[in-house]
C-alpha cells in the first residue's frame, strides 16, 4: 500500500548540527569538514540507490560540487545558532520502479524548489523496512539562501518559511505521487490530509468502509536515534511502541471488517422485516449501533 509520508526540518547549529557531515550522511560519501578540520566519512553505506544535486536556472556550476556547496554554506552563515538548510524527507512508493521514482523526485523539486532559487541536494535511500520489504525514500536538503548576481549566497529568503507555501509542497507531492501511480496502471493513492481530517470527510460522507479503514491509532514516530538502533538490528522503545500500534490496527481493522459485514446482515434482515420502509430508518439504525461500535478509542501514543 502507498504511504503517504513528508517531514520538513530545519538542520541548524544551535542543535549541534554540521551540515557537511549531514550531506556526507545522505549521499553516502565522504566529504572534508573545512570549518570543524574533521572528515566525514559514510563511504561504507549501502543502501544509497542516486545522489544528484539540481541547480536553479542562474546558478554557478560550484554549487553542482557538494563539497564545495555544503563548505560555502557553513563560510557564509555566521551566527552560532544559524539555521543551515532545510530537509524534506519523502516516502516513495514501492509501487514504483527506480526510473518513476527518480523522475517523480526530480519533477517535485524542479516544479517546487530549484524554480524558487533553491539548490537542491537529494539523495533516494533504499534500505529494508520492519515487514521485511524495500523501504525506497528520499532526503532533499534545500539551501535556505538566494543566490545574487555575483554568483554567490546572498540573504535568506523568510518567504520560503511560510506555513501556505508549506501547504502547497504537502499537497504537490501528494498530486505528482498520484499521477505517477496513475501512469504505471496501479490502483494505490496517497492522501496528504490528516488522518483526523480524511476521517471527518468520511464520517460526514457515509463512507462506513473508509471509516474502517482511517479509523485507527495513528503511528508513533520513531525518531533517528531510534531509527539507526533499529537499522542495526537493534530493538528501540520506539521501535517496539510502533510494531506493537501496528499490530494492534491490524487486529481492529479485521474486527471492523467483520462488525460492518454484520451491518449488512442485520440490514438484509430488516428489510425483510419492514418491507415497506424506505432504506431511511434501516440507515439510522446502523448509524446508532454499527458506527459507534467502529469508534477507536483514542491512546496517548507520545
């Protein structure tokens, strides 16, 4: 199934973040450290499946070499808290091979950053989930600065941090995910809504089945530290809360199943019953009873 799945974050200093050793991280390489003296070195990753920086229409070939790109960015930031660039992690479809997952990542950044004056690094990873299946994603770190007609990092554009704009990259990558799994034949879609909001519309809808299947305690996030113990085959309390939520759904989901085929029976039944009756208090009494038996308790999951 396709998951819908955007995480935005600002890598800044204050937090102790370096942003070379970020994009050394990301792109599996290693990359020289100017402003700390230090290399770092993620030559040994295996599960980088494409790297490629994509440049705005202006920009000078320097900025094409991440070396080079990532130095310059710590030279020109100054402040010890200063924020060095923006990352946007996405899911990708499994349903995708490696050529449409590559063209939908590129289509998304030239359609939404590198046309705004943004160089974009991105790296697509392709490592193992917790079911045992690929789990193809891609980092996109974003440079937070324009670029001025001398060819160098000017001032920091604060549009680029507005909540809409933040809206619109949402709703776009769930757009051109859709139109790619509409282009390989595959049935799946991704919705960039809450899981709260999808479930409203399909409440007031009458949309018992889609009910079914929002209706269910939302994923807790791991986290990276988590994240990298559990890459190591080591076993997080996060990672144990997440396995045990997913399980958990799995089983409401069958008992829902199940309640809304019994909805149907007891419907079937009452038609019987009440020949003449026009399908309205039938539907009202499967509200009353079969629509808050599906309710999910709602758990604290943090």
């Amino acid at each position: 199934m396709a998951i819908y799945h955007l995480h935005t974050k600002i890598i800044e200093r204050s937090a102790g973040r370096r942003i070379v050793a970020a994009a050394a991280y990301r792109a599996g390489v290693k990359l020289f450290d100017e402003r700390y003296n230090a290399t770092h070195d993620f030559s040994f990753k295996r599960d980088i499946a494409h790297s490629e920086i994509i440049l705005p229409e202006g920009a000078p070939a320097w900025m094409g070499e991440r070396d080079i790109l990532w130095n310059e960015i710590e030279k020109v930031e100054k402040r010890k808290d200063a924020q060095l660039a923006r990352e946007i992690e996405i899911a990708l479809p499994r349903e995708l091979n490696d050529d449409n997952r590559l063209g939908l990542v590129r289509s998304y950044i030239r359609s939404q950053f590198t046309k705004l004056g943004m160089v974009a690094d991105f790296n697509i990873h392709n490592g193992n989930a917790s079911d045992g299946e690929e789990q193809p994603h891609a980092h996109i770190l974003l440079t937070l600065r324009t670029i001025n007609k001398d060819k160098k990092f000017g001032n920091k554009d604060r549009s680029w941090n507005d909540r809409s704009l933040m809206e619109q990259w949402r709703k776009s990558w769930c757009d051109l995910t859709n139109h790619y799994l509409d282009k390989v034949g595959s049935k799946e879609r991704v919705d960039h809504r809450s899981l709260k909001k999808q479930l409203a519309d399909a409440e007031k809808e009458n949309d018992i089945e889609r009910v079914v299947e929002l209706d269910r305690i939302p994923q807790p996030k791991i986290g990276y530290r988590a994240y990298a113990l559990e890459k190591r085959g080591i076993k997080s309390n996060r990672g144990n809360l997440w396995r045990l939520v997913q399980a958990t759904n799995q089983k409401i989901q069958q008992l829902k199943k199940q309640m809304v085929v019994l909805g149907g029976a007891i419907s079937k039944f009452a038609s019987k019953l009440f020949p003449g009756s026009d399908g309205h208090d039938i539907l009202e009494v499967n509200k009353a009873i079969i629509s808050p038996a599906l309710k999910v308790p709602k758990k604290d999951t943090s």
